[in-house]
C-alpha cells in the first residue's frame, strides 16, 4: 500500500483538512509541471523574497510546510 495518500496533521480538524487541500493542490500543480519539463526550484533565500512580497500569516506558512513535504529540500523556513 506504498504511495496510497496522505497523513494531515493540525491542531484542529479544520486545519488538517485544509492541510490535506494544500498537500493536493500542490501535488497536482507539481504533475503539471513535470509534463512540462519539471518545476524551478527555488532556494531558500528566492522562497524568503517571495514570501515577503506576499501577505504575510499562517496560509502562506501552512502552504509552505505542504511544499516542503512534497520538495524535502524546500525548507518551510524559508517563509518565514
């Protein structure tokens, strides 16, 4: 049963299950980029820039910890 879904974990079961969305929505964003060639990745210090040129709070922290759990190197820090 490899390879047969996801594990979301939050302090709420809303959180999880919106943890659980991200983790989908990114994976299927990730498919899409692979049929294209495969995504740039960014380093730490690019995903840094971006995220404060972005709004600031917990979504972009929840998004970045669904990214690193599909790009192990991406560090969720990286947004903060």
């Amino acid at each position: 049963m490899a390879n047969h879904g996801q594990i979301a974990c939050g302090p709420d079961l809303d959180s999880a299950f919106s943890l659980a969305k991200d983790i989908e929505d990114l994976s299927r964003q990730y498919v899409i980029t692979l049929q294209i060639g495969g995504p740039k990745l960014l380093d730490d210090h690019e995903m840094g820039s971006r995220a404060q040129r972005s709004s600031p709070g917990m979504a972009s922290r929840r998004r970045a910890e669904a990214a690193h759990v599909l790009v192990p190197e991406l560090s969720p820090d990286a947004f903060s």
